[in-house]
C-alpha cells in the first residue's frame, strides 16, 4: 500500500510523455478496471475507517465513510455496473477521489497495480457504453487481460451528482457577448459537447468543438492565432491530451498570449497544480456554467 499511496503524493510528469497513469484494480466479482490516477486523493483501506450505513433510495451509494475527518459518500461500483453488490466489509479498499468539488470513494476488492498506457493504447469507447470511458489490455498474473476504465462523469450523472448543464445554461448566460474573436474546444464526452454547443450559442460568440486535443491542435495552426479569442480544453482525453494542448500552447510564442481554460471534472489539488505549471489561465469544473460565463466574458467581451 505505501508504494500505491506514494504513486499518489508524487505524481509524475506522465502527461509530457503523452501516457496516462491508470490504478487497475479488481471489483468484487474479479474484474479488472481502472481510473485515471489523476483523479485519485488517496488509497484508504476499508477497515480503518467508520462507516455509517445511511437510508439511501440506491443501492449504488454504500453508506457515508469518515475519511481524513470528512463525511465521504460511498459508492458500490459492482451495484452500478449491474452486479451483484458484496457487504461492504468484503471490500478490502475504498479509492478515494475528488470530482467537481465533490468527495467520493468507491469500493474496490483489491488493488492490481498502477500502469501507464499511450493514449494509443486506450480504446475510446463511450459511444457504445456510456458507463465506459476507455478499454486496454494489461498484464495480469502473465496474462494480458481486458481492463476497463470506468466512466466516473456518468456515474455522478447517474447517481445525480451533477449539474443540469443544459438549464444552468438558461439560467446563467445572461446576455451575448460581442466579439468577432473565436473559440475553439476540445471535449471527448459527448453530453459535455452538448452543453458547450448549447452554451456557446446563448452567449452568440463564435465556436468550433473537437472530439480531441488533436484535432484541435490541427485547428489551431491553420487560423491565425490573432482571430482566437480562447481555447477551452477538457484533460482526459484520447490522443492528445488536455496537459498537452495547455503545454503546447503556453511553450509556443505563436500561441503563447492565447488565454487557455480547462474544463475539467478532475479538481483535485494535484491536477490544478500540474495545470498551474503549464501556465493555464483558468481552470473550470465540469458543468459550472456561471464560472465559464465569467471567463468567456473576461477572455472575449
């Protein structure tokens, strides 16, 4: 356990070699997925914390676990993947993470290890299941066996953790702003390209949205760099990365003055860190329409 929990207080400088850091572990029917390390805050094992079984309407959500003094809400990946859920003492490990502001932890069986795949190496595939964000292979006991990354947005969406994009979008953008000055956005998660889009049209600026950083980056060297007015970019993304767009753009004196904005339901202290190096001029949670109305008003009004 103290190597994983290392892993975690000292995270690398993977996004520069265009890798992402996975923590592979088994649920309680023995299969292998994983999450980005990025949005991990630490491993807890299970029982060294209180846990209070509270009246829930899910059987997703396990009961609230006191964690570093705070009340954290348990989540029983097996009930949401649509297995059978396990007492939660037969859960060795609780991954404990941060997302939008909000503390969670989920119960694992046991941690596999800790892996670096390419982004080559993860298969995107929300498109057919939403509940997955990324398949890959990893060596397992010799073996290379299927691992699944888990799609943690549409977890917190299914347990209704997170914001209705769409209706802050109605409620927020209180005015257009006039500028003749593009946007250009990288956004992998198709319902997050849906609030964008929907954002973007309310405030009447110019946009173009792209599935990746890489597409972006293409983009981005065609147009002159005066005609853009921002760059909005998520960071967990297939090909080219959030953590790279922002580090080619802020080390390239072309692009340097362009303002760069993440949009990221990753805000651990960590990730901000990490983006704060890179020289990012803002950094938005996932969904928090009120705070990227004041950074587009800021950018381009």
């Amino acid at each position: 356990m103290s190597g994983i929990s290392g892993s975690v207080e000292q995270m690398t400088q993977a996004h520069l070699r265009n890798v992402q850091q996975l923590a592979v572990f088994y649920t309680g029917h023995n299969n292998i997925y994983a999450i980005n390390i990025a949005k991990v805050k630490a491993f807890i094992i299970t029982e060294e914390v209180a846990i209070n079984d509270t009246p829930t309407d899910s059987d997703i959500i396990a009961g609230i676990a006191t964690i570093r003094g705070e009340p954290v809400t348990l989540i029983n990946l097996d009930a949401w993947l649509g297995h059978k859920a396990l007492d939660v003492h037969e859960y060795k490990l609780i991954i404990f993470c941060e997302f939008n502001h909000k503390k969670i932890g989920f119960l694992i069986k046991d941690m596999l290890d800790i892996v670096e795949k390419t982004t080559d190496e993860l298969r995107h595939t929300e498109e057919t299941n939403s509940k997955i964000t990324y398949t890959t292979y990893i060596k397992a006991h010799d073996k290379d066996e299927l691992c699944t990354v888990f799609n943690a947005e549409q977890l917190l969406r299914d347990i209704g953790w997170t914001d209705d994009g769409e209706k802050d979008v109605q409620k927020y953008v209180e005015s257009t702003l006039d500028s003749s000055k593009i946007i250009l956005a990288a956004e992998d998660s198709g319902v997050a390209r849906e609030v964008l889009n929907s954002f973007f049209k309310k405030t009447g600026v110019r946009f173009e949205i792209y599935t990746n950083g890489t597409l972006l980056l293409k983009r981005l060297e065609e147009i002159n760099p005066d005609s853009i007015g921002m760059i909005l970019t998520d960071i967990e993304m297939p090909g080219t990365d959030g953590y790279q767009v922002a580090s080619f753009i802020k080390t390239n004196s072309k692009y340097a003055n362009i303002p760069v904005i993440v949009n990221s339901s990753m805000t651990t202290d960590a990730v901000k860190g990490k983006m704060n190096q890179i020289g990012v001029d803002g950094f938005v949670g996932k969904t928090d329409i009120p705070a990227l109305f004041k950074l587009t008003k800021k950018f381009l009004a």
